[in-house]
C-alpha cells in the first residue's frame, strides 16, 4: 500500500510541470558571452518573464534567490539598512522563525522593533503599528495553523503612517492570492511544488542593500552566479499554482474538512482561525505528545507534521501556539494535517481511517 503524504505545508511535492520544464535548462553561465551562456540568459529570462506574469508584477521586480528564508532575510535587512536609523520595525509573535530572528537580530543592531502579540487564532493586528514605523512585516497565511492574515489592512495602516511592507508569503500563494500593495514579497519554492529556489519581489522604486557582494546579477541586489534550474522551477510552479489555483483550492478545502472532522472526532481541540488556508487540518491533543503521533502515524503510513519540535534532544514547544496562549501541554500534541495537489479522496478515506485505529488507542505521556 502507497504512503499518504499530508505534509503539503512542510514541503510540496514537485509538480509534473516542473519536472518537465526542468528537462531542457540549459547548463551555461548567463553572464557569459558565448552561446551557452546566452541560451542560459535566455532560459532565465523566460523564466523572470513568466515569474513576473504570474505575480501581475514588472520583471524588473523580481529577484531569483536560493530559499524562501534567503527572500525573507534580503527583505528585512535589505530594506532595513536604507531606513533611517530612527525608524522601528513592526511584526508579530507568531510570524515563522525567518522574520523573527530576523527581527531579533535587527534589534541586536540598534533597529527599535515591536514584536506585538497575536490573538487566539493567530490573527495580527493592523492597529499594532504605530507612528514612527518604517517597516512592517506579516505573513500571508500562518504557517502552523493557516489563518489566513489581514494583509491587505496591514498594508493600508502601515502606508498610511509612510512605512514600508513586507509580506512573507512562503505560505499560502499556491492557494490564495497575494493582497496588491505590498513593497516586498518572499516566496518559496518548495512551499509551491517547485523543489527548489525563491524569489523576493521588490517594488519598484524601493530601493535596498544586497547581502551578497560581488556581480551585479539580479539587478544588484543578490550577486553570485545565477541559478537557471531554480529559477525556472519557481516560475513554472507560480505560473501552475495561479492557473489551478481555484479548481485545487475547493477539493483540497473538501479534504481538509474531513481531515479536520476525525480530528475532532478522536479528542482534538481545533487550532487556527476561521479563515484559514484550505488545505490545513489542525488541533491539539492535551493528554499526547505531537511526536508520539507523528512516530505512529508514519509507522502505519501517513507523513504528517506537528507544532512542536525535537531539537538537539530536548523537546521544544511551537512558539505559534504559545503565543496564541495554549498552555505548555496543548503546544507540545498539535497536529497539522495538510493536503496537496496530488492527494486523492482515496487516499483522504485511507487516512482517516488510519488516524482512527492509530489515534484511539490509550493515550501516551511524556
């Protein structure tokens, strides 16, 4: 029997259309002369043109990175040495690790930064961002729980004060729509089926620093030799996700659903807010352990993920449910069940039923 992956937000399966655009890259130095290099100039072009179409942006407004993290980390400290020192930073306490060490080591250097809090369901507030602010960073969606955030407030609050806003959207754009206004944006490859690479789009007439020194590829603002397969697998998978994007978005909907139901049905208690992204089932198990789950589940055949962690041998809470106040124990049995483009119904039956067996039997304590 085939293993059912449920682990869609922790890294999606690559598309068949990215594979096959993979095929024919060519294997040159687009900065080279010769002809191999300008059929490689070529490839990244298309790829920069279709990136660019896909996101309704100028393709003078992307920029081809190695990970969602990277995009992330270019925004923040990109964007943040052009400021005036005097300007503080704002986002909040259930943002994903990238922005948030981001933020912390920003704050190390002297940048003023409000880290506000979040609500139960892990929604921000637009009304946290006060006077004086000159960047904004928030997610898209959660990437734990999948409430889906107010972007397009936090947009409009943090303009009308003259700040800039970055959008983390490495989660979620496969299955909702980016807010228009934002000033940067980080996108994942991996998050969206393309395997590899990110992008960070960058508005134009904002202006910011490189992190890596040297060429003057991706219009100055990340050097070093550019990366022709990543590109075009980012682009090819922005490009598959907008097209699909409505027809996936209510059968991976119809699926989470019956996902989150026997969640519910077998003791959980739901995580996330209302408006959420389609694809998460999500709880908390009060008497479990997340990876005692986790372990059981992939024995009988199902990948799924958790909110809590296991780093360096100790147990570490998810800083997401904490800081949407679930108590110790709740934080340490979430679950995250989230489906992909390739989940069958067939394969949602087969999973319930395995949660059933699996998660019915006597509880296990730490």
């Amino acid at each position: 029997m085939s293993r059912i992956y449920l682990d869609d937000a922790g890294s999606a399966p690559v598309l068949p259309e990215v594979r096959e655009a993979l095929r024919n890259v060519p294997d040159g130095n687009p900065s080279s002369p010769h002809s191999e290099g300008r059929a490689a100039r070529a490839a990244l072009d298309h790829a920069r043109d279709v990136a660019a179409a896909a996101l309704g942006v100028r393709r003078t407004e992307v920029t081809f990175v190695a990970s969602g993290t990277e995009a992330v980390n270019l925004a923040l400290f990109g964007a943040g040495a052009r400021l005036p020192k005097s300007g503080r930073m704002v986002t909040w306490t259930a943002e994903h690790q990238s922005a948030l060490a981001a933020a912390r080591r920003m704050q190390e250097m002297g940048r003023e930064m409000v880290i506000a809090p979040v609500d139960a369901a892990a929604t921000v507030d637009p009304d946290a961002i006060p006077a004086g602010t000159a960047l904004v960073s928030v997610g898209l969606a959660n990437n734990e729980v999948g409430t889906i955030q107010p972007v397009a407030d936090v947009i409009a609050r943090a303009h009308d004060i003259g700040a800039l806003v970055h959008v983390d959207a490495c989660a979620g754009p496969r299955w909702i729509p980016i807010p228009d206004g934002a000033d940067l944006i980080s996108i994942s490859g991996h998050k969206l089926g393309a395997g590899r690479g990110g992008l960070l789009f960058v508005r134009d007439g904002v202006r910011i620093d490189p992190r890596l020194y040297g060429g003057p590829q991706e219009w100055g603002r990340r050097a070093g030799h550019e990366d022709v397969q990543s590109a075009t697998a980012v682009a090819t998978a922005l490009n598959v996700c907008g097209r699909d994007r409505a027809s996936r978005t209510q059968a991976a909907k119809v699926q989470a659903e019956a996902l989150q139901a026997a969640l519910l049905e077998l003791g959980g208690a739901p995580t996330g807010g209302k408006e959420r992204l389609p694809n998460f089932a999500t709880c908390t198990f009060a008497d479990r352990r997340g990876e005692d789950m986790l372990l059981a589940l992939d024995l009988a055949g199902v990948a799924a993920s958790s909110g809590s962690a296991c780093a360096s041998g100790s147990l570490d809470p998810s800083h997401v449910l904490l800081a949407m106040g679930l108590s110790l124990e709740a934080a340490l049995g979430s679950m995250r069940l989230t489906t992909g483009h390739p989940t069958t119904d067939e394969e949602i039956a087969r999973a319930i039923e395995i949660l059933r067996r699996v998660l019915s039997r006597a509880p296990s304590h730490a």
